[in-house]
C-alpha cells in the first residue's frame, strides 16, 4: 500500500490522540524520518514515504504515544537561538527559561567569572559563554550524567566552559563570581505523580526540591553571597507562585531584589545584587 506524507500525519494524529499537541508533533516526528524541515515537507504532502520510513515513523510514535517528551526522541531543543542536545540524562531546555538568560546577560561585563549552578544541559551556561565571550564560565552540577550531555553540548557548539560536579556550591569552595545564574529544581515534592506525563519522563532530581519547592533557595540564599564579589548578582529561576517567597529569602543577603515575568506574563525570575554591609548596616543614611 502506498502512503503519502498526508496519509502518514492522518493516521499519526489519530495514534497521538491523548497527547497535547498531536498533529504538530506527528508534523515533527515526521519530518525527523525525512530529514527535512517541517515546512519544506508540509509543502509537498503527496510525497510517497517508503517502507523503511514508514517503519521508522512507526517507532517513533510508539515512543511518544508513551509519552517520552518530543525533545528527547528529536533530540534536539532550541534556547537562546542555539540547538541543545536533549536527552533524558537532563533537563529539557525551556523557552521560559529564555527571560532568566537575558536577564543575567545584562550584568555580565568582558572578563566576568559567570557560575551556572545546576546547569542540566549547559543551556544557561554554554549561551551566556557565546553571547558573552569575553566571560569565563563555570557550570555545575550534581549529577555526573547532567554533566556529560552539558560537556557534549559545549563540545558540540564550541564553548569554553568548565564544569565541575557536586552538589551546589560544595565543588566551588574559596570561588567567587561577578554573576551567579541558576534555574534549580523548584516542584514541591507533593507534586510528584501529578504532572504532565512528559515532563515526569525527566530526571526527578532535576524537578523536585522539597515540601514546599524552596529548598534549594534557602541554600543558595544563605550560601551565594560568599561566592559573590561585591555588588555581585545572583539571577534565579522560579516556580509558579514561588517568587514572593524566594524574594523574601534574600532580603537577608541581598539588595535591589526585582521580579521579573516571562514571555507569557507569570514571574519567573528573581534577580537581586549582593548586599554591601559596609555601606548601610541597615541604620539610617
Ligand atoms: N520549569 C520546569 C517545569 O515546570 C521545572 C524546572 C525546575 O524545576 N527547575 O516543568
């Protein structure tokens, strides 16, 4: 029987049915087996496929009927305008992650010591070093397989980043930096199970942080300003409702603390700069 892209996305759709966004991610996986990009092969939907597409078409549904996340079996994910390889060693990058990178891109000055705490895939790491090239950045992360993908990533888009492995700040002991940049698990434990099904296909110690999801900025919010050099900037991602809270967490060690929203309106990112004790200790000017 013969099979023409259309006839191929019809019957994919139908197959994808409980996942969000079926046709378009039948369209992608599609264009995947042709090698093609989705436009170029939308344009031309008489193509007969071949038998060994169709069977490599076939097993690629098979996974994301499972519903392994689309990123992963494409593996591939845009951020910052550069291509990321995806797999299930990290995190996805997010498009909502975009705000937290342009946000740090604003305080990094030629020669800046930049640190990605809890890197993942690099993505914040390696875009701040090819947007900022003149910036020397460190990334890290506990999980050793993390750091794999992360070092394949700055291998693959040719960024000199260093990576160092463990938990927080436990490998950077003695460093400091002009620009801490962090997007840290921050899903309440209770959450666990009650996700979309993709997004509990990635690595549990990448999401979940806690009862109440803040347990990775009380430890950042004690433990960043020693690893700051004065008047440096510590810029965090954060959960839905997070950041009334996580703001509160740095009135502390912390000044000039700003919310700021992502692309589609909900805040997203806390950013504030180290506080100079010597300056005001908190008595009237
Ligand atoms: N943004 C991710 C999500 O909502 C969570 C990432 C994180 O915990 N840092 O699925």
């Amino acid at each position: 029987m013969i099979l023409t892209v259309l006839d191929a996305l019809r019957a994919a759709e139908a197959r994808l049915r409980a996942v969000p966004e079926a046709r378009l991610d039948a369209e992608y996986l599609l264009a995947h087996v042709l090698g093609v990009p989705r436009m170029n092969m939308l344009v031309d939907k008489r193509r007969e496929l071949t038998d060994a597409q169709i069977r490599a078409y076939e097993a690629l549904l098979l996974r994301r009927e499972s519903r392994e996340p689309l990123q992963y079996i494409l593996g591939s994910q845009s951020f910052m305008g550069f291509s990321f390889k995806t797999d299930s060693r990290a995190l996805i990058p997010r498009f909502d992650t975009e705000a937290l990178c342009e946000e740090a891109l604003r305080f990094v000055r030629p020669g800046d010591r930049v640190l990605d705490l809890c890197t993942g895939s690099g993505a914040l790491a390696i875009a701040i070093q090819k947007l900022r090239p003149a910036a020397r950045v460190t990334a890290s992360d506990i999980s050793p397989d993390a750091l794999a993908l992360a070092r394949e990533n700055a291998q693959a888009l040719g960024a000199q980043v260093r990576f160092a492995q463990g938990d927080l700040f436990s490998p950077l002991s003695g460093e400091q930096f002009h620009v801490i940049v962090s997007n840290p698990p921050y899903i309440p434990e209770g959450l666990r199970g009650t996700l979309q099904a993709e997004v509990e296909r990635e690595p549990a110690l990448a999401l979940f942080a806690g009862g109440d999801g803040l347990d990775f900025y009380r430890r950042i919010a004690l433990e960043a300003p020693a690893h700051l050099f004065p008047r440096g900037r510590l810029c965090l991602e954060v959960g839905d409702g997070e950041a009334g809270a996580v703001a509160a967490l740095l009135k502390d060690g912390f000044e000039q603390i700003a919310i700021l929203n992502d692309l589609s309106g909900l805040p997203r990112v806390v950013s504030a700069a180290k506080k100079e004790e010597s300056a005001h200790d908190g008595s009237p000017v």
